[in-house]
C-alpha cells in the first residue's frame, strides 16, 4: 500500500476557481517524488490537500501517515524573529508538551543535521537566506516525522546555495528514510532530487503524465554535469512542455 494515495482529488476553491480537476497519485514510503509544473498548476494546492490544510470538493485522500508523522516546509521560511534558531526548531516539540532539556538536545541534533552547528543561539536576522531555509528544514524534521512536504523551499534562493541545499537534502533524505514530496517549477531541481517525476497541467490542474529517473544515488555535482543528467532533463522538459501545452 502506498504511503498516501489520492484519488480522484478535485478542489474548487470559494470564489469558483478550480484548482485541481480528477486528480490521482500514489506516494510509495521512503521515496522521493517530485511535483513539477507551471506556476497556477495547483502544485501548492495538492500539497496542502495531503497535508491536511485543507479539503478537498471531490475525491479521497488516504494515507497513512497521520498529522503527527508530518513534516512541512514552506516556500518561506517562516522563522519567528524573536527566537533563537534552536528556539525555532525546538517549536513543533514544546507543542507536543516534550520536556525542555529533550526538546533543546533534539533541535540541537536537528540543526547539526542541516549544517548549522554552532548557531543554536543566532537570530533569524543575523542568518542568510539558505541558512533560514536550513532552519526550516530542521524545523521540519525534528519531530521525526514519515512523510516531508516541501512547497517550492528553494526557488527564492541563488543558484550556488541552491545546489548544495539539493544536495544536503538528498543526504538527510537518505540518512533519515524519510518520505519526500517536493514541489517545484525546476525542470534541473525535479532530475536532481527525484526518483520519481509528476508533471501536472494547468486550468484545471491535473497530473499529465509521470516520470522515472533511474540514475542511482547519491547524486553528486558530476551526475550534474552527465549525458545521463541531460537526457533525463530532456525528457522531463518534453514533458513539461507538453503540459503548458495541454
């Protein structure tokens, strides 16, 4: 059984816009899929319908993964600028009542996890924007949780910071066994990350068409620069294309 399993998802929002039509996707556990798309696709729309956020006007989501075993990552890191990073992380666990000196050593770990060692007690102003994320991510992670959404957590950032939060993120995803839905506009980010691709179209969104990427992890700088890495991006640019045209 997949880890979650949408089916026939519709929405149609209050104002009469339909942002998903006969939607239908399966998400297996532990695995990497990413949900690319035009913007106005309805990529953040399915995202937060899996979460839980908001439901849907037609169709079943099912999962097994319930709002405890969740993990979200925004498009903005959305860190609260009168707390500490280690503050910040250390959240989704004083909700759940988890003692304070647990819940400091568990955001502790959680940031060392994303390279951030050292920087429990900074500000989110005195960060960068890629450290924010990496707060972010923390953030996400620290409840150990099975299933991560991730709406679009890099398109903010330049290209060099980007990369290597790809990468970093491939490694906590590996290390941690986590399940990974990652939305995104990156025809390069989607190939890098994914095992699995989910094009979708617009007006009304659906998904078109779905795509494999075989190449074997991990996934260095050189895959990046590999006939198996432009072939694959190719492919899914041809998809993507075909989308924008549907």
């Amino acid at each position: 059984m997949p880890l979650v399993g949408v089916r026939g998802v519709s929405k149609v929002f209050a104002n009469g816009v339909q942002a998903l039509a006969n939607v239908s996707l399966d998400v297996e556990a532990g695995e990497f899929l990413s949900v690319l798309g035009p913007s106005g696709c309805g990529k953040s729309t399915l995202l937060r319908l899996i979460a839980g956020l908001i439901q849907p006007s037609g169709g079943t989501i099912e999962s097994s993964a319930g709002k405890a075993d969740l993990g979200f990552v925004f498009q903005e890191p959305t860190l609260m600028p009168w707390a500490t990073a280690l503050a910040n992380v250390a959240l989704p666990l004083k909700l759940r009542g988890v003692a304070p000196c647990e819940r400091e050593a568990r955001a502790a770990e959680a940031l060392t996890n994303v390279g951030l060692k050292g920087f429990e007690r900074t500000w989110p102003r005195e960060l960068s924007g890629g450290m924010k994320m990496r707060v972010s991510i923390a953030r996400a992670l620290v409840t150990e949780p099975r299933l991560l959404l991730m709406d679009e957590p890099f398109a903010a950032l330049d290209e060099i910071t980007r990369h290597r939060l790809n990468a970093d993120l491939l490694e906590l995803w590996q290390r941690s066994k986590v399940t990974v839905v990652f939305v995104t506009h990156s025809v390069f980010e989607s190939v890098f990350l994914s095992q699995r691709i989910a094009v979708m179209a617009a007006r009304p969104g659906r998904v078109l068409s779905e795509l494999s990427i075989a190449a074997p992890y991990p996934r260095s700088e050189s895959f990046r620069t590999s006939a198996e890495y432009a072939a694959h991006c190719r492919q899914a640019s041809a998809r993507l294309g075909e989308a924008m045209a549907a």
